[in-house]
C-alpha cells in the first residue's frame, strides 16, 4: 500500500511539473501575440533614439538576475 501512495505522490509532482511547464509557455505564447513586432522604419528609429546598447554606462542599471531567477 505505501509503495502505491508513493507512486500516486511521485504522479502528483510530475504532472505538476507538467501544468507549470505548459502555463509557462502559454503564457509566453499570449505575451507573443499581444505585443506586435516592429516593422523595419520602427526599428531603425529606435535604434537611432537609444544608440547601440554597447555604449551604455553599466552604472545605469541593476543587476536584477537573482530577482528574475526567484520569481517561481
């Protein structure tokens, strides 16, 4: 009897894993379908506002990849 509720417990947290995994990449899914991709013209104008990434100042941002990895 113990060996079947292990077994009912182990099918509990893979599915789990499963329902996580699969609402993950719905959601990433809608994200893709709400926000339109920019057309060539929008690209290259937000490419001349904000200049090339490399030439931002480091000192300008947080380091937040701890705080993104904690999120689950």
């Amino acid at each position: 009897m113990e060996l079947v509720l292990d077994q009912k417990e182990m099918l509990k947290d893979i599915f789990r894993e499963i329902i996580k995994e699969v609402i993950q990449e719905e959601k990433i899914s809608f994200y893709d379908s709400i926000f339109p991709l920019a057309n060539n013209k929008e690209s290259k104008d937000l490419e001349t506002m904000y200049e090339n990434p490399n030439s931002y100042k480091k000192s300008d941002f947080k380091d937040m990849t701890d705080w993104v990895l904690n999120e689950n």
